[in-house]
C-alpha cells in the first residue's frame, strides 16, 4: 500500500511520546530527527524536508505543545496540519472556460499514465458534470498509443479525433478542435506524446500545442512510483509550459511518499487528481487533508464515505431503506448489496481507510478479497427463489443442499446464514434510530 513505511515510521516515533505527561526540548528535537529521517527514506526532496521539519520544530517547540496537557497529540496535529499544507492545503478543482469547450492538455514522460488518465478524466467528467468529451490524439510517434486511446476511448463512450501518426500533431490538435466545436463537444481532452526523458524537441511540440489550443488546463502527469524524480520533471515540464496541475498516478501501488509530497512545493502547482489503478473509474479528487490524514493511519473516512455516495445510486438505497424498514430484507438484496460494495473496490483498500484500521496490526492478517464475497454470493446463487425472499425456511436439510451446490462447507453455509439474519436486525434497529445497533457494530 502507498506511504506504508513511511506511515509505520511516522506512527512508531509518536508511540514514543505517547503518555508523556510533558515534553522537553530535547524530547521534541528527538522526534524531529526521526521524522526527518522518515521522510528523507520516503524520498521526500531534501529542500521540502528541511522547510517541514524546521517548520514543525518551531511550533512544537512553540506554546501551543510545551503548555498543552497531551503534548504528543499536539505534536501529531502539527505534523498533520504541515503535512496537509505541504500537499496544498485544499482540493484544487479543475479549471473550467467560460464558453465550452474546456480544453485539457496532458503532458508527462511516456508511461506515467497519460493516456489512462485522459480516460479517467473523461469517464469522471461525463459521471460528474454529464459532460460530452472528445479526445484528440497528439501522441503521433506511437501507432499503439492511438489504439490505446480509442480503446480507453470505447469504454468511456467518447469519441476520439485523430489522424493516424503521419501528420504535425500541431494540425491535428487544429483539426481536432474545429471538429469538437462542430460537435459542441463541451470538453476535450488532448493526449501528447510522451519520452523516456524531458527533451527539447518534445518541449517545443508541446509549446506549440499550447499555444494554438490555449488550453484551460495543463494537467503533468506524474508516476508516483518515481519518488521525487517525479518532482524534478515536473519542474521541468513547469518552467516550459506553465502548467496548471498535477495527477499523480499509481499511488495504489507501494509508492513511498516522495512524489506526493515534494510536488507541491517544488513546482508551486496544484495536485488535482490522484490515480489509484488501472481501471478507469479509479480516479480521486485530490484532499491534501485527507492524504495527510492517511500518511499518519488516522484513515480516511470522507473518502470511503464519498464512494459509497457515488457508486450507490439514490434510488437503490432508497429502495433499501424501505425494505429494511419493512424488514423485507432477504437474499436478493444482500447479493444487490455485494454487488455494490464489490464495484466500490478491493476491500482491503477500502477496511484501510477506515480510521485506525490502515495500520492496525489486526489488518495485516486480513484480506477480504473479492473471493470471499463470491463465496457469499455462491451461496446465495445456491438457493430457490423462495429461499432467498424468506430466509426462515433454510433448515438443516436445505443447508445442506446449498452447501454442496456452492462448493462451501454446511458451516460456511451456517456462519453466513447467522450472519445475515445478524446484520439484518441490526439493520432493523439502526433504521429505527436505535444507535446501539451502531454501536454494536463498531465496539464488536
Ligand atoms: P502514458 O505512456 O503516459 O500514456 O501511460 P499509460 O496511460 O499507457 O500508462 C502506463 C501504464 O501505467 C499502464 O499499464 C497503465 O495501466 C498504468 N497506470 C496508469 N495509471 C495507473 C494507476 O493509477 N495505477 C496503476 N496501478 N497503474 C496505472
């Protein structure tokens, strides 16, 4: 998982403040010095470090932590706010024209995600703002990458302008954007080529695109994996093109730290999106606060809650309501309700950002995996109509039968049937405004 060291790190040298009734100076220079080298593991700059540690000494040092009572609570608040604010404080949102289309250009080194990301983009718009995006093709110097694009192009149901890789990517951008005006495409994403490495004849292409399209965006896409070299090119892309966001990708993998936070202040230039997979649905706004949140395993509940808002449609979850009221809740919504959870994403992602849960030593054991929720749903595929709608009727014989149909064990069978009929009157009680079913759930 993204930040894992660099989170025990940080998590570890707080634990030994914990219980100190006061702090002295030494103790918090100590702290200091193991939060620096942290980061500096984390390959964070070395210029970002030294402004954050310098900047967290000051105020630990400061009144608010050497008066406070839970002085290492101030401490990890300190470290969360600088955190946040080195990552930009805000969410960024995209830049929009006054008059459609909104233009985006993305630029980065070739395999950071460009086109990947020009998909996400796309299906976000069209989720988000019921946009009509059109592509244009400027990556000219790869046959594949046209083809990648209108693949990624056919899944989120935008079309594609391009013209093969034998033109000026310049003409085609011009081309590209006298068709979207034609189509009153209200945005168009560019893809550009990328290199291995910042040279000048791409930096030029890239200008020259610039300057016919004036895009509202200039997005750099930036392979967190890349630590903060990531940062570097990013500079580097910045000082020629002026660019007005970043989309760090890959932060699902086990990137650890640096690219995320040294971007922000090496370049002065927001952190918009953050790409979390392939798929292209796994997208997220970018939270500095959030991220931060995360970094020091407090969790990541807004986010968690947000997916469950968007991927849950209104209407199903009205229905659920209904039913839970009614307490018609029976198999056919449990397999609706797997259904949706499996579409928010893996569940170990998912438990992690719950608070508390990222770095709890108990998740390093668990791994709810998508198998586990087909076995479920096995289950339920295993039993008659009037099985799933009333649940009462699965005696011993009928386990049984269901427990060879699925290929489960009868107590696998059991638990689940247990569990169901569980959650089910929690479900009941919660809906009743009865919190302790709540609480139940959350205390075990
Ligand atoms: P481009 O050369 O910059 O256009 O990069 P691509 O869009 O072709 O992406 C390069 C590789 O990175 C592909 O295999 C993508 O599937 C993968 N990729 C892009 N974004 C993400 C991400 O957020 N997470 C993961 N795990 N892979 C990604």
């Amino acid at each position: 998982m993204a930040f894992e060291g660099l989170s025990e790190r940080l998590q570890k040298v707080f634990s030994t403040l914990r219980g100190k009734g006061k702090l002295s100076e030494d103790d918090v220079r100590k702290v200091m010095r193991e939060v620096r080298m942290a980061l500096l593991e984390a390959d964070v700059n070395f210029d970002v470090v030294k402004g954050f540690v310098k900047q967290v000494r000051e105020r630990a040092l400061g009144a608010e932590v050497m008066d406070s009572l839970s002085p290492s609570q101030q401490v990890i608040k300190i470290v969360d706010d600088e955190l946040t604010k080195l990552m930009g404080e805000e969410a960024v949102p995209l830049n929009k024209a006054p008059h459609i289309p909104t233009i985006i250009m993305m630029v980065g080194l070739q395999g950071a995600g460009k086109t990947t990301t020009a998909g996400k983009l796309a299906k976000y718009l069209i989720n988000n703002d019921k946009a009509r995006p059109m592509f244009i093709a400027g990556d000219v110097y790869r046959p594949a990458a046209i083809e990648q694009l209108k693949t990624v192009a056919q899944q989120v149901g935008a079309p594609v302008y391009e013209e093969g890789t034998d033109k000026d990517p310049v003409e085609i951008v011009k081309n590209g954007l006298a068709q979207a005006a034609e189509n009153k495409n209200d945005y168009v994403i560019i893809d550009t080529a990328g290199r291995l490495e910042i040279d000048d004849k791409l930096m030029d292409e890239l200008a020259r695109i610039k300057e016919l399209a004036h895009p509202n965006e200039i997005l750099f896409v930036a392979d967190s994996m890349t630590g903060q070299v990531a940062a570097k090119v990013a500079h580097g892309f910045d000082e020629q093109l002026d660019i007005t966001g970043v989309v760090l990708t890959k932060l699902d993998g086990d990137t650890r730290g640096g690219a995320a936070l040294s971007i922000r202040s090496v370049t002065g230039k927001p952190i918009k999106f953050i790409g979390q997979g392939e798929k292209l649905d796994q997208l997220d706004v970018f939270h500095p606060d959030r991220m931060a949140n995360r970094i020091l395993g407090m969790g990541d509940m807004l986010t968690l809650i947000e997916k469950a808002q968007t991927d849950y449609d209104e209407k199903q979850a009205k229905d659920m309501a209904e039913k839970i009221r009614e307490n018609s809740f029976d198999f056919n919504d449990f397999i609706d309700q797997m259904d949706q959870i499996q579409k928010m994403g893996p569940m170990d992602e998912l438990m992690k950002m719950i608070p508390g849960m990222a770095n709890n030593p108990a998740m390093a054991n668990v791994n709810i995996g998508e198998k586990d929720i087909d076995h479920l749903k096995a289950i339920v595929y295993s039993m008659t109509p009037k099985e799933r709608e009333d649940p009462d009727l699965l005696n011993p014989s009928r386990r049984r039968r269901i427990a060879g149909g699925s290929g489960q064990s009868v107590q696998e069978v059991n638990r689940m049937i247990k569990q169901f009929k569980q959650s089910r009157d929690m479900m009941k009680q919660m809906s009743k405004g009865n919190m302790s079913g709540m609480e139940q759930m959350m205390g075990g």
